[in-house]
C-alpha cells in the first residue's frame, strides 16, 4: 500500500519541526556544560517526557504489542516496578551525582574507584550504545519499509541525518525539546491505536479481554519461576534490574535528570517517567492484544509472513484514514530517532567528558570542546546510520542487542550499586565479578549450543528476561565475596553513603 500524498505531508511537517527546534537552539551552547547539560536549567518536565522517549525506542513501540500479540502480557508487571525503583533513585543514587556535581555518570566511578575505572566503563558504555544506535534505527525502518512501500534507504537516511542534524545545532537542549514533541505524539499515536481497535473489533473491550483469556495471553502467573517463558514473576524480577541500570546509572538517562536545576526537579521527573511507564506501556499491550483480537476476526486480511513487528504498521495503513496513519507511523518515526538523538549525544558527552578531557589533563578551551562535541555528533550519526544499513544483513539484531546488552549491564549496576553501598569494594575485586559474570551469562544465553557440544541433544534455552538479573546477581555476589577476602582502600570522602560529605577542594583533588 502506497504511503499516499497526506501522510507524507504529515511526516514531513513533523521532520521539519524537528529541523526547526535545532534551528532556533542553534549557537547558544558556549561550554560543553551547555551542549550536554543545556547549562543544568531544564523544565523538569521537559526532562520527563524525554527521558521516556530516549529510553522508549521505536523497538519497544513496535515490539511490546508484538509480545503481547505472541506471548503473553507479563510485561505489564514488569512495568509496575517503575515506580517501585523511583524511590530508590531519589533518596540512594541521584542524590550523589547531585552532590558530586558531575557531568557524566562515569564520572562517578571516578572518584569512587580512579581513572581506570573510569575509561573501562565509558568504553563499555561507548560500544553497547553504538551497536545500540544501528538497531534503533534499523528495526522500525524495516517495519515500515515492508508495510508503507518507503524504501528501506531513505527510512534510514531520513531518521539519521535528521536526528543527527538538530542534535548537532542545539545539543542537549535540542535533543530534550525535540523529544518533548515526540514524547506527545508517541502518547497520541497509541492512544488513537487504543480507540481505533476497540472501535473495529466487535463487541471492543470486553471482546478483547476475553480473545485474551481464551488465547493464553493472560496466563502470566503459573509456573511463575519457569526459566523458559516470561511470566508476572520473572518480569518484575527482571525489570527491577533493568530499570535500576536504565535509570540509575546509564547515561542516556543520568544525562538528562541532572540536566535540571537541583534534585527536588530531578525527583518530580522520575516520578512523572515511573508513571508513563505504567500508562503507556499498558496502553501498548492493549493494543497487542487487539491486534491479536482484530486479525483472529479477519484472518483472510493478513498476508502469510508478517512478523510480529509488522502487523502495527499494517494496521495503521489499512485501517486508519489517510493524514491519520501518517501521524500514527510518525509516532515511529519519533521514537526511532529520540532514541537516536540520545544515542549520540551521549556517547559525545561521554568521549568529551570521561576520554579527552582526562587524557589532554583539561587543558584547552571551552569553545573548543564544544566545537569536538559538535563533530563527535557528526561523526556518531554517520557510524550510527551506516550501522543501521550493515544491520539489515544480521538475522535476528533485536536479539542480538537484548543478549549483548545483559553481558555488560549487569555489571556495571552491580559497580555502581557496590560503590554507594559497601566503603571497601575495589575496582580489581569487581573485574573478577564481571568476567566470571560476562562468562557465565554468555554461556547461559548459550546452553543448548554448550550442550550439544558435550552430545547433549535438548530444545531447552533459557528465556532473555532472565538474562540482566542473572549478570547482576553473578557479578554482585562474586564482587562482595571478593571484597571480603580481599578489601580494597576506604572510599574517597563524600563517594559512598557510609563515609564524610567531601568538601569542593577534596572533590577537585580527584578529578585530577
């Protein structure tokens, strides 16, 4: 089906907002606090909607209705942990980076643990988020390049230069507002979705509730510890990890909740973010399970082959008028490419901050650095959309990135958490941690394979929900049990929760 005359003038409209908004931002960024933090003086609500949108990419807005369309809606408890981590954020971790008044979150492990610390995490956050980048972008370009008739390039291409354009001109305050726009219409575009299937599907609510019952999807809550399907149990053991490492100490997110002006701000966005997670997310599992609903009714309307994370966007064009499904698809669009801006703009933020500033011992001008961020963009937007279009020759990425992404979150939350709660914990006790974990969890992603080598023939693979938890866990104990055998020094002054504030004079002293 063509994309058709009104919804290209739709998403026209919204790419070229996007341009503006870089626009207007554009050459009033001096330092590099005012390109990655847009000078600490950001609406915390601003910061809200875009924390969501940064972490809710494009896969997420396509794929939470794929998983309720094939699996089952356990993700639903997943998500009502949100607000359970809120707390934890606002009185344990964000209160640190506060009074540390740092610009990254590795910046942190600087002065926890000392600079090799530092480039060891920071490089470990660099290349997760690169890989990351191409996947964001790919996916839902796939998706609708197979149901819209837009050539897979020119997704891409649109996506990536676009993103890449306005960051570059506003920094992090482009990226912030820009997100706020898209924040809207991702909430519009599931909302119209919502009202849309319960409309079209006989019988609407109550229909679908029960096409749910009936199909299994709402069997979340039997053989709640079984390792080989996600159910209420394992997502909220799972997600409680993921939200930590997410919003705690990923500095997609850090980036953005210390960009506003002091922490009572930064505690209203997380609370707004705990509560869009619960809202939005159902709202995307309601309309898996329409979906699920409407093509049980018509089957005969569904080509043979469509995947999971097709069958949104093929509902959109076939069954939302013109000028409304390109609103809808755009919805797309936006969660791709806010997930992008964050990407690169955080990546900079970290090569700036945590690489080049340390290893040139801070010499050099503002202005210059912000003139590297403005290039480090350039360059991280074009690695990001060549990325995507190398992706496109990868089998199963979406996969591929959720088991990569367990391997290294797991233990970096565990030296965050570590650092803020246990005063002797060293930087060599947690590498033993991590590559026991790393080791581990990538022979639990490949059990079956492992087996078979020994001629051990089974079907059993362990499901990824139980990927990120076990990393965690692994590392955590493995760390603290090498912290008792072997302790490490007292932690600096003000770094940890159990030792003295540090005085500015003593913060600046390990910085250098």
């Amino acid at each position: 089906m063509e994309f058709g005359t009104a919804n290209t003038i739709v998403l026209g409209v919204y790419l070229g907002l996007m341009l503006l908004i870089g626009l207007l931002l554009a050459g009033r960024q001096k330092t590099t606090e005012d390109f990655f933090l847009a000078g600490r003086r950001m609406p915390w609500l601003v910061v809200a909607m875009s924390m969501f949108a940064s972490m809710t990419s494009a896969s997420t807005f396509l794929g939470v209705p794929g998983i309720a369309y094939e699996e089952n809606v356990a993700i639903f408890f997943g998500v009502l942990v949100s607000p359970v981590v809120a707390p934890i954020l606002i009185l344990l971790i964000y209160p640190y980076y506060r009074r540390l008044n740092v610009s990254t979150s590795y910046e942190y492990i600087l002065l926890r643990y000392g600079p090799g610390a530092r480039y060891i995490v920071s490089l470990l956050f660099i290349l997760a988020r690169l890989f990351w980048l191409g996947v964001v972008i790919y996916a839902p370009a796939l998706a609708l390049s197979a149901t819209t008739g837009i050539d897979l390039p020119v997704a891409i291409f649109l996506m990536g230069i676009l993103a890449t354009a306005y960051t570059v001109l506003g920094g992090l305050a482009a990226v912030l507002w820009t997100d706020m726009v898209q924040f809207l219409i991702l909430v519009g575009g599931a909302v119209w979705m919502v009202i849309s299937l319960i409309q079209n599907v006989p019988g609407g609510y109550e229909q679908i509730m029960t096409m749910a019952r009936e199909s299994g999807r709402l069997d979340v809550f039997s053989r709640p510890w079984d390792l080989t399907r996600m159910t209420a149990v394992t997502a909220v053991f799972s997600w409680f990890f993921v939200f930590l490492h997410d919003y705690g100490t990923d500095q997609v997110t850090v980036q953005r909740l210390i960009a506003t002006r002091d922490m009572r701000r930064t505690g209203f966005a997380i609370v707004f973010n705990s509560i869009s997670d619960c809202a939005i997310n159902t709202m995307l599992l309601l309309i898996g399970l329409g979906l699920l609903t409407f093509y049980q009714i018509n089957s005969s309307t569904l080509p043979a082959g469509t995947t999971r994370d097709q069958i949104m966007p093929f509902y959109i064009m076939h069954m939302l008028p013109p000028g409304v499904s390109g609103l809808v698809l755009t919805a797309v669009f936006a969660a791709a490419m806010s997930s992008m801006d964050s990407g690169i703009n955080s990546i900079s933020a970290v090569v700036v901050n945590d690489l080049v500033k340390p290893l040139r011992h801070g010499l050099g001008s503002e202005a210059g650095y912000v003139r590297l961020a403005r290039a480090l963009t350039v360059v991280l937007g074009g690695l990001a959309t060549v990325a995507a279009f190398y992706a496109a020759r990868i089998g199963s990425i979406v996969e591929a990135w959720s088991s990569f992404l367990s391997l290294f979150a797991g233990p970096i939350l565990a030296l965050f958490l570590l650092g803020i709660l246990s005063c002797r914990v060293s930087f060599y006790n947690w590498l033993i941690g991590c590559v026991i974990s790393f080791s581990t969890t990538a022979a639990i992603q490949n059990l079956d394979w492992i087996l078979a080598k020994f001629g051990i023939e089974t079907s059993f693979q362990v499901h990824w929900v139980w990927y990120m938890p076990f990393s965690f866990l692994v590392c955590f104990v493995i760390t603290f049990l090498m912290r008792l055998i072997v302790p490490g020094p007292l932690a600096p002054p003000g770094t940890n929760r159990f030792s003295p504030d540090a005085d500015p004079l003593v913060l600046q002293q390990l910085r250098h």
